[in-house]
C-alpha cells in the first residue's frame, strides 16, 4: 500500500534514496576492494599445503603441479639419488616449499615463467678453503607467519655471529640488513625454533618468507608480545598488571555476546549482570547498574566502565558492535603501569581487543552458525502462595471492607482517585449499596478465589526466546595485499510477545604494503541494529484473579490501574474514549522501533624509518546514528488516555478535544560522531647483547560530538502519515486542564521536554604521551610513562590544567639470574612492580554556568524558564587514582603458568556535593571533593595437566578479591537503612554498603521491635514523622541502625575445564561470587504475587510468638513498614555458585566425506549455558536466578557448527 502525505514524499523519498544509495556504495567499495586484493594476492604469490612421511619427490611434484599450475622438468636419473622427505606445510610460499624438500638433497631449483627445472647440483669440490670477496650487505624484508598464513607478531629474528636481531611487527614482518651466507635464527613462543641461511636468490627478491611449525599447543601458551593498543611489549619486559584470553581459550564455548566469553576469564575483571549497584548521583537522581568494571568502583559521577579499545584506538560506540566471533585475544590493563598511557580514562582499567586478520595465500573461508533457545519461565516452581488469589482477595476484604458504605457504589462512578482499584471493592461496594444480594456477592468472590491467570499469562504473553546467529568470512591475499572480509547476522526473538532485534555487521580489514618501508593498515565496520518491543505487563503487578479474555475469548480490562469500570460508562455515555486498559490491545497497538547505524573507519600507516625507528600515523572515524519510533494506535490506552485527559466541556454542553482523537506518534534521532587522530614514533632496538629500548613517542586529537532531537505528534494516523494541531502551549503551562478530573499526562516541570526536546554536546581532547621500556640482559626492566591531557571539560587553574598523568614500573626476572640456572622445575619467575597515577571525567560540572531549559511550575501559567545546573567551576579537574601494584609471574613444571597481584587504588578529586564557603558559591555544590580506595588481591593459574598427542586436559583458576572504602563524601539525609542503602557512597564504609534494623521481633500489636546497641526495644505501632521511635530511626546516634556488609561481590572466581580427546572436547565452566549481603524480601499479603507465607501474618495477640510476617496495619505505617522490610535477621550471605557453562565439541576434519565436500574443517559443538545455581544460605537464594522468588535458574541449549573451506 502507498502512504502519501502531502509535501513531504519528495524529501522523506530522496533521503530514503541516499541512504540506500550511500550502503550501496558502502558495499560495493567493500566487494571490488576484495576482489582487487584477491587478483592482487593470486598474482602475487604461489602457496603449496602438503602433509606427509617419506613421501617420494616424484610424489611431491605432481602434487605441486596440481595446485600451483607450475610444470616441473626433471628427469628419473636425476631423482635416482633422493632421499624421501617428511613434510608438512600449509599454505606455505612455493620457493620455500622447494627449499624445505630439496634440503640435503643433491638437487637445485630454478623458476622460469611458470616451469620449475630440477637438476643436479655439483658436487662441493675437495680444496683447500679460499675466503671469498666479502658479500655486498642488502636490506631484505622478512615475514614470519604460521602454517596458516597468519602473520606472527613478536617474532625473534637474529643474525648468527653477528650483532644483528629484530622483532616483527603486527605484520610479521621485519626489515634486516644480511649478506650471503648470513644464518636467521627465528624463534617465537609456542612454536618451533627454525634457522634459514640467506642465499642469493633470497637478495635478489628482497623478501623471505619463514613459515614456523608450532609445537604441542596448550591452553598455558602465550604470545610472544602483550598488545597494549599503543605499543607491543615482550613479556619479560613488562612491569604493568596485564591480564589476556587467546583465541582457543575465547572460543572453548560458544559466545553470541562479546563479554559472556570472558565472565571470570581474566582476574581483576568483575562481569556481573546478576547484581545491580544501586547509588544516588551529586545530582540527587538514582540510578542501577550491572557490575562491569576492573578492580572495583572508583568513582561516583563519572562512567563507571573500563575503556574499550578496538585494534588499537578506543571506540565511543557499544559493545554491540563487537563479534564475539573475531577475537583473536583480549587483554585487560589494570594498573598505571599498563594503562596510564590512555590518560584520563584510564581510571577504571582499559579492554584492548584485537580481532582477527587476514591469513596469507588463497581465499580462505569460515562459517559459523549457532541456534540458542531458553525455556519460557515455569512458574510453578516460584516462591509464591500456592493460593495466590485467596491470599488477595482475604487481603483485599480485610483491608477494604470496614471502609466500605452505600456511598461508595455513587463514587465509584465519579474521578475519585482515592477509592481503592480492585475488584474486590466493586464487588463489596455493590453488596453495601444493595445493588447485588449477599449470595450473589459471595458467588462473585467464590469466582475470584477459584481462577489463576498464571496459565494464561504465559499463553498470552510469554513465548520461548530463541537466539540465531550466522557468521561468514572469508581471507586471504600476499605479502603485500592481506585481506579479511566478514559478515554476521545474529536475531533475537525475546520473552515478550511482539519483542524482538537483530543485528547485522560488515566488517572489512586490509594490510597494504606499498613499498619495503610504507604500509597501511584499513578496516571499515558497518552495524545495524533492530528493536522492536511492545509493552507486555509484568506478572506481578496484576492480581491473579484478573482475566485476560472473557468468555469468547475477546480482550478484556484490568482494573488494577485507571478510573473504575463504573466511571468509565459515564465517560463513554458522554462520548469520550474508553478510558479501561486492555493488556492484549495495547501488546499489539502499541509499537517502539529503534534502528542504530554504526560506521566505524580506521586507517593506520606504519613508516619504517630504519636504524629501531619507524613512525606511525592514522586516525579513525566513527558514527551512530538512532532513530526511535514510538507509535500508539487510535486503539491503544495510551493515545485514548492521552486524548481524554484534556476533552473539555464547551459552552453549550459539547466536547473540545483539546489533544485530538487519534493515534500519539513520538520521535527522535540522535547522532554520535568522533574522530581520533594519532601519530606515534616507536624505536625498538636491542642494543649490543644486553640492552634493549622499546619506546613510543605521540600526540592524539580527538573530537566527540553528541546530538539529538524529539518530536511528539498527535491525532496521527499511520496510513495518511498525517498528524492533526493541539496547543500544548496552553496545555503544559496547565492553562488547559481536561474537564472530567482524569490524570494529565502533559503537565509539570519536564512536561514540555519530554514531548519536544534537543541536545548538543561537544567534546575536544589535545593529548601527548610517551612511554619507555628499558631491558637490561632481558633480567632487568624499567618503565616509564606520562601522558598530558587537555579538554574544553577542564577548568581554567593552572594548577591542574597541565598536570600530567605518570607511571613508573620494574621488573626483574629471577629465573634468568645465573643461580637459578640449576632449578630445573622453574621456567619463569618475574618479579613485578609498578606506580602511577590514573584519570577519569566526570562531566556534570563545567569550567562554565550549566542550566537547563525548563517550565516553571510557580508562576500561573506556567513559563518557560531556566535551570540551574552547576555553578562554573574554574578549578574542575580530572578524578585521578593513585595506583601500586605488586605481582609475580611463574611458570613451573612446564606445565603450570600463573599470575599473582597485590594492588591498592586511592580515587581522589572525585567530583561530588560538598558544602563550600558561602562567598565564592552556593552549598553544596559540585566540586572534586570526594575519595575512594581499593585494594585487593588476584590470582590466575592455567594448568596444563596431561598433554598427549590425542589428550589434553587444561585448567584455569581465576580469583579476585576488592575491599573498597569510601574516605570522604559529603552526606545529607536521614541515617536509616531505606536512605543510606540508596545512597552507595556512605562515608568510612564500602562502596554499596547495605544497612538494616537491629530487629526484636513482633509486639503484642503485631508491629515489628527495633533494638538499639543496648538492647532496648522501640515500638513502632505510631503513626507519624515526629514520633519518638520515627525520631530515633532517623538519628545516627540512636544505635537502631546497623552495618551488614558489602551490597556487591567482593569476591569472583572462576574455574574451567577443557578436556580433549582426539576431535573431541568438553569445556565446563564454575563461576563464584561471595563476600557480600543479600537482603531477603519480606512477605507482604498486599502484593499482587503474594510471596510465600504472606497469609501467615500477624491476626490477633500470641501471633507473634509463631510468625515474623507483621499486622496487617503495618503495611500502611512507614515507621512499621522500613524496619519490617529492612530488618537484619533478613540479611543473609549472598554467595553463590553457578555452573555457567558445558560445552561439548567434535571435529569431523579426518572423516572422508567432509574433506571430498571441500572442507578442511567441520565442527559441531553443543551447550547448555546457566544449568544450575546454589546458593549458599539457609535460603537457597542465589541472585544468579533474578529474584528470591525465583527458585531456579532457566538453562539456554544452544548448538552450533564451525566450518573452514
């Protein structure tokens, strides 16, 4: 169907048409970027992947043939004096091929055009020896990569007998000054040490091409180099705490989520989507957050979040846009040491992410396909009253019936907000009002008691989710031309009805080198992301006995919120909307779509200078861009309420529909866009036999703008795509109020801005930064780095305006020193220690005046006006964190690595309230004043216990463990449990502490005691502020409020397992999380999903001696109800276990079929992820599963296949 609105299809169809026009575009450069590099790297290069033992030459060259399209001359005299050669090369260069099977033989090659002639080589004459002329030196440019063409980066090349040595770059490759007969000597961890001598031949090409064999892989092997983003340092010479995941680790199970696949992977690194740290900002808003942070919370205003960095420059966009299924490794910097060199957003700890590149030689596919879906939720097994209904309805009557008079039939059909709004009322109302008999009553209730509506909840609203991904890539190319293409598409089919996104990524990577000394490094992503969700209620916030559908299956009303039934008769006799809300109308009338682009290009350029000097120099570019669409029909409760709000009555008895009849479209679109430009001079020298430099020196500019825009139309329909006018001037100043005493949606302060609103923020940086790595005889190191940041966010003082940011670090490994040589059981033993200081922004004060536009509710009507925000602040600064850290490297046995750290962290000029003198401002004011400290202590082992050829058993163990205390922070509030829990930051207590009342039990009353430190109970059965006990509740003196511990983990843990025999694995991961309290709720017979026990409450005296669950009036006492609710026998240990994940794997790459299918590998793995949970308290309650209520945890099963072609 064609939708038309006048004056706008010309410009909505043109912009429809570039976007589809720019992806176009997008793409196509994406394809013939590929397809260039593929024709580049097929003309370029030759590779040949052969495998056998004692396989005959004759054998060999037909096989060369076959994959290279080379004729191969030789005769069967020639071959008669051959050995045969044991070989195995994958994707290996063709002239290194030949020179690896034609060793010690006595045969030469030569390559002409597209024939390879074999002939004998002479024999080396019998003379005396005769020193030749001296070789002319030549610059040769040498790649190391593994069998599969992956670039080797950190790879050791030397010169025998000369002082000459080098270590490849992130290309793998290296430039070396050699001669004739010069012997390489290539080593790199994990893989098999590999000497070349230098022939003519190899001179005259200027390039080497080494393929190095790995030796027996296992879980504890580790690269060579640690990847900070900024720099590539050798492990023995790094003093920083540096933690990372390989690969083979990432992927022993199956991700569909970036940071799923390194939950307890990595100590220091707390991801918790269970817990929630709940705190209240300087700006006196709430707010709660998952725990995804590094080595604690330092902060309170700022972000919270350690800084993501994406190949080596950070990203502003969501982890969305990463691919679980291209991590080559992950590391995480935690102290200033490792990340100081990222300045001011270095505080919380820094993500470095490296995805995978491009292998070299021919197109290489891989596929991956993954399918998860999660049972809907039973609940049956939750912790609610198995008579769910009859526990309301006796609630219901209690509280509601003595209340209840003949007039209160006549006000339930008037806008009296304050009659109760449930059935049981109605029912009672219309019984006092004699409008039905008692029986009928009693039939009516018989009716409620008897219906559940848990089953048709879940009919109705609840499905399966199901999670799909599909992931294609493909790589390939030459020494000068690599390529990396790949395609993700993953969809989610969430819980809710109606409820669903998906995600589709592009991404493109190339390595282009130009000349022996130019290269460049370009990747571009694209993302799109979907959401689409309407609004399903929450089961407990409707009373079991509401019904759905009536008796012919037709939608029906809730009475839980909005007027009375009786009442909205009245509205609609007078010609208004039905006022009632329809929960299986509004799920399918009521629509949210929000679509995300995200374009992300990096271009990187690497110069080699010469002489340990090359510079780099590049930047990239990123963008987002939202757009939210929020669309209720004419026939959803929202657009009905909003329309009946304001519906007056005119003069002459008609209605004004001062909002119009229709649907309510509400609109926005926000942009993100930032630029990072960097250039960087690296020197990486060994100088002489004991001394090495690695050193960076570099500037950044950086840029961030953020941008939005809202707009609301009424009265629309979607089919015309046209909207209708309404004052809403007059209507959120209040000058227009409805006429029949419904709620106003569209007045108040923020009224206004939440229909129309824009917003503009731009944020600029100038950095510079350096850092140092000394090594002396690869024993000792030393570290240095500093990095200076500037931003318009800072202040005018410069005091802190140029304070540099600095770290300092020493190393030494001890297992190098000569009197360790003779303890054998010992590889490595490094000894670590580093100081420094970090920074993080916080930007709810500028060096300027903030206010914000809003209405003025004190004026009649009211105005716009402004509000203030934040006074100027000349001397704001970054929040810095002093940083030390201690930690020891081992490796022992050959077979068991690991690390251990000692770290304390002190958070100081956090930005927070604070009371200042009353000549220079306003108190409080927002001001970097507050202090936090951290310390703790982490442990990582990776244990490779049994290593066989076909069996493999591999372990790690992460521990972490942060205290955190919160040294100075301005307070003001009550100090009880209900406004210090809020708070988060409580000065000389752990950020998240939780309070509680020291709880004595029920009274006579059925009202909870609370104790002070004495013993003394105070009563809690008055009502009022001002009453001893409510005075005593408030005051931090009176002994009634107690410390219980931690809210957070102060402890993670992590076990896992990988066992592998022959083609098949199994992966089994533990998590732990403990050293903090829980708080238990309490029954409450005036919830809707009554918890269990909540019909055991307190009836008449002596009650108290066999029950905990209070008097019915407490429920509606604030001095009885905080310490029924917050009491301290309630606070229970919240450890608990889970068994995260159980992954089981075969590889079908030896069976027949797979290889004559074209497959070189061909994977199925199966996993069930969240099996089971304990926790460990009298309760069973684990936060794993949600909620207390919820007793169990629900497992995802998810199959996938992992194929290579």
């Amino acid at each position: 169907m064609q939708k038309i609105a006048y004056g706008y299809l010309a410009a909505r169809g043109r912009r429809r048409n570039l976007a589809k026009n720019l992806l176009v575009m997008k793409l196509t450069m994406i394809l013939l970027t590929a397809f260039l590099l593929d024709a580049s790297a097929r003309s370029s290069a030759q590779t040949v992947t052969f495998s056998g033992t004692k396989v005959s030459l004759e054998k060999i060259f037909a096989d060369v043939e076959k994959q290279t399209g080379y004729f191969i001359l030789y005769t069967k005299k020639t071959l008669e004096s051959t050995k045969p050669v044991t070989v195995s090369a994958e994707h290996m260069d063709l002239r290194d091929f030949l020179a690896v099977i034609l060793h010690g033989q006595p045969l030469k090659y030569a390559i002409a055009s597209k024939t390879i002639t074999i002939s004998a080589s002479a024999p080396a004459p019998a003379s005396p020896f005769i020193p030749e002329a001296q070789n002319p030196v030549a610059a040769i440019t040498i790649l190391v990569n593994d069998p599969g063409g992956k670039p080797l980066s950190g790879a050791s090349v030397t010169v025998r007998s000369k002082r000459v040595s080098g270590v490849t770059d992130a290309r793998g490759m290296l430039s070396l000054d050699v001669e004739k007969g010069d012997v390489l000597t290539i080593s790199y961890v994990g893989f098999e040490t590999k000497t070349v001598e230098v022939t003519a031949a190899m001179l005259s090409s200027n390039s080497l091409t080494i393929s190095l064999l790995p030796t027996v892989t296992t879980l504890s092997d580790v690269e060579v180099t640690i990847n900070t983003g900024y720099q590539r340092i050798r492990p023995e010479q790094s003093t920083g705490a540096v933690s990372r995941i390989s690969t083979k680790e990432y992927e022993s199970r199956i991700s569909t989520n970036f940071l799923d696949g390194l939950t307890n992977r990595l100590p220091g690194l707390m991801i918790n989507n269970d817990v929630s740290f709940t705190s209240t900002g300087p700006d006196g808003l709430p707010s709660s957050r998952s725990l995804f942070n590094i080595r604690g919370i330092s902060t309170m205003s700022a972000n919270q979040r350690p800084l993501i960095v994406i190949d080596g420059y950070p990203t502003e966009l969501t982890l969305d846009m990463i691919d679980p299924n291209e991590i080559k490794s992950v590391t995480i910097l935690k102290d200033a040491a490792a990340a100081t060199v990222y300045g001011v957003r270095a505080s919380n700890g820094v993500i470095v992410i490296e995805r995978k590149q491009a292998s070299l030689g021919k197109p290489k596919f891989a596929f991956r396909a993954t399918t998860g879906i999660r049972p809907k939720e039973n609940y049956s097994r939750y912790r609610w009253e198995d008579s769910a209904s009859a526990v309301v309805v006796n609630y219901q009557k209690a509280v509601n019936g003595p209340s209840v008079t003949e007039s209160a039939w006549e006000q339930l059909h008037t806008p009296n907000s304050t009659l109760p709004r449930n059935r049981v009322f109605q029912i009672l109302a219309q019984q006092a009002a004699k409008i039905i008999t008692d029986e009928q009553a009693a039939r009516a209730m018989a009716d409620l008691y008897s219906y559940d509506n848990t089953d048709d909840y879940s009919r109705l609203f609840l499905r399966s989710p199901v999670t799909q991904t599909y992931n294609l890539n493909v790589s390939g190319g030459s020494g000068n031309a690599l390529y990396y293409i790949t395609a993700n598409h993953t969809r989610n089919r969430q819980t809710n009805k109606n409820n669903d996104n998906n995600r589709t990524l592009l991404s493109a990577r190339s390595t282009l080198r130009f000349s022996k000394k130019l290269s460049l490094e370009l990747t571009t992503d694209y993302q799109e992301l979907n959401f689409n969700s309407a609004p399903v209620p929450s089961i407990t916030s409707i009373a079991p006995y509401e019904r759905f559908q009536d008796v012919n299956g037709n939608p029906s009303y809730i009475v839980a919120d909005g007027i009375s039934p009786y009442y909205n008769d009245v509205l609609v006799a007078r010609g208004l909307y039905d006022q009632l809300s329809y929960p299986l109308v509004d799920v399918n009338e009521i629509r949210d779509k929000t679509r995300t682009i995200n374009n992300r290009i990096m271009a990187n350029f690497s110069y080699m200078i010469g002489g340990g000097f090359d510079l780099s120099f590049g930047g990239i570019y990123e963008t987002s861009k939202s757009d939210w669409r929020s669309l209720a029909s004419e026939l959803s409760s929202e657009a009905r309420r909003n329309v009946n709000a304001y519906v007056t009555v005119n003069p002459d008895g008609t209605l004004k529909y001062n909002i119009p009849r229709g649907g309510y479209l509400q609109q926005q679109s926000s942009s993100t866009s930032s630029y990072t430009a960097r250039a960087q001079l690296n020197y990486n020298k060994r100088i002489g036999s004991r001394h090495s430099i690695n050193a960076i020196l570099g500037g950044e500019v950086r840029n961030l703008i953020e941008k939005s825009n809202l707009a609301s139309y009424f009265g629309y329909n979607d089919e015309t795509l046209l909207q209708q006018p309404a004052d809403l001037a007059s209507i959120s100043t209040g000058a227009v109020r409805g006429s029949f005493g419904l709620t106003q949606p569209f007045q108040g302060q923020d009224a206004y801005e939440n229909l129309f609103n824009q917003a503009y923020a731009e944020d600029r940086f100038l950095s510079a930064y350096a850092n140092v790595v000394y090594s002396f005889k690869n024993i000792y190191s030393l570290t240095g780095s500093m990095r200076i940041d500037q931003s318009n966010l800072f202040g005018t003082n410069p005091k802190y305006k140029y304070k540099p940011l600095w770290s300092v670090g020493a190393a030494w490994n001890i297992n190098r020193e000569d009197f360790m040589q003779d303890v054998s059981w010992i590889n490595l033993l490094k000894l670590r220690m580093a100081y420094g200081f970090n920074g993080n922004v916080a930007k709810m004060s500028l060096p300027q005046v903030i206010a914000e536009a809003a209405m003025n509710p004190y004026t009649s009507p009211a105005s716009p006006s402004l509000r203030l925000f934040s006074y100027a602040n000349s001397s704001l600064r970054w929040e810095q964190t002093n940083n030390f850290n201690i930690g020891l490297d081992y490796n022992i046995f050959k077979n068991i690595t690991g690390t251990v750290d000692y770290y304390t962290r002190k958070s100081t000029d956090l930005l927070g309230n604070a009371q200042i003198d009353p000549t220079i401002g306003v108190s409080p004011s927002l001001i970097n004043t507050a202090t936090i400290s951290n310390r703790g202590i982490e442990v990582g082992v990776h244990a490779d216990w049994i290593t066989k050829r076909n069996f493999n058993w591999n372990t790690g163990i992460v521990v972490a463990h942060n205290s955190s205390k919160v040294l100075e922070v301005f307070q003001n509030g009550d100090y009880n449990p209900e406004t210090l829990n809020a708070l988060g930051y409580v000065k000389g207590y752990p950020v998240g502490a939780l309070f509680a009342y020291r709880f004595g039990g029920l009274d006579s009353t059925g009202h909870p005691l609370v104790l002070n430190t004495k013993g003394e109970a105070y009563h809690t059965d008055k009502r009022g502020s001002s009453t001893p006990t409510a005075l005593a509740m408030k005051s931090d003196t009176s002994g009634l409020t107690m410390y219980m511990g931690s809210s957070i983990p102060t402890v993670n843990a992590g076990l896992s397992n990988r066992v592998d025999i022959g083609n098949f694995y199994v992966f089994c991961m533990i998590n732990y999380y403990g050293g903090f309290k829980v708080r238990v709720p309490r029954p409450n017979p005036a919830s809707l999903r009554p918890q269990e026990g909540a019909g055991t409450y307190w009836k008449a005296p002596g009650d108290e001696l066999t029950t905990d669950v209070m008097a019915l009036p407490g429920y509606a006492n604030a001095t009885a109800l905080n310490p029924y609710n917050y009491a301290d026998k309630y606070v229970v240990n919240g450890d608990y276990i889970t068994l995260g994940d159980l992954t089981v794997s075969y590889s079908f790459d030896n069976a027949a079929f797979i290889r004559k299918a074209g497959f070189s590998h061909f994977e199925v793995k199966c996993q069930a992820s969240n099996l089971l949970t304990v926790g460990l308290n009298e309760y069973n309650y684990s936060m794993a599963t949600g909620s207390y209520l919820k007793r169990y945890l629900t497992p995802t099963y998810t199959v996938g296949i992992f194929t290579n072609f």
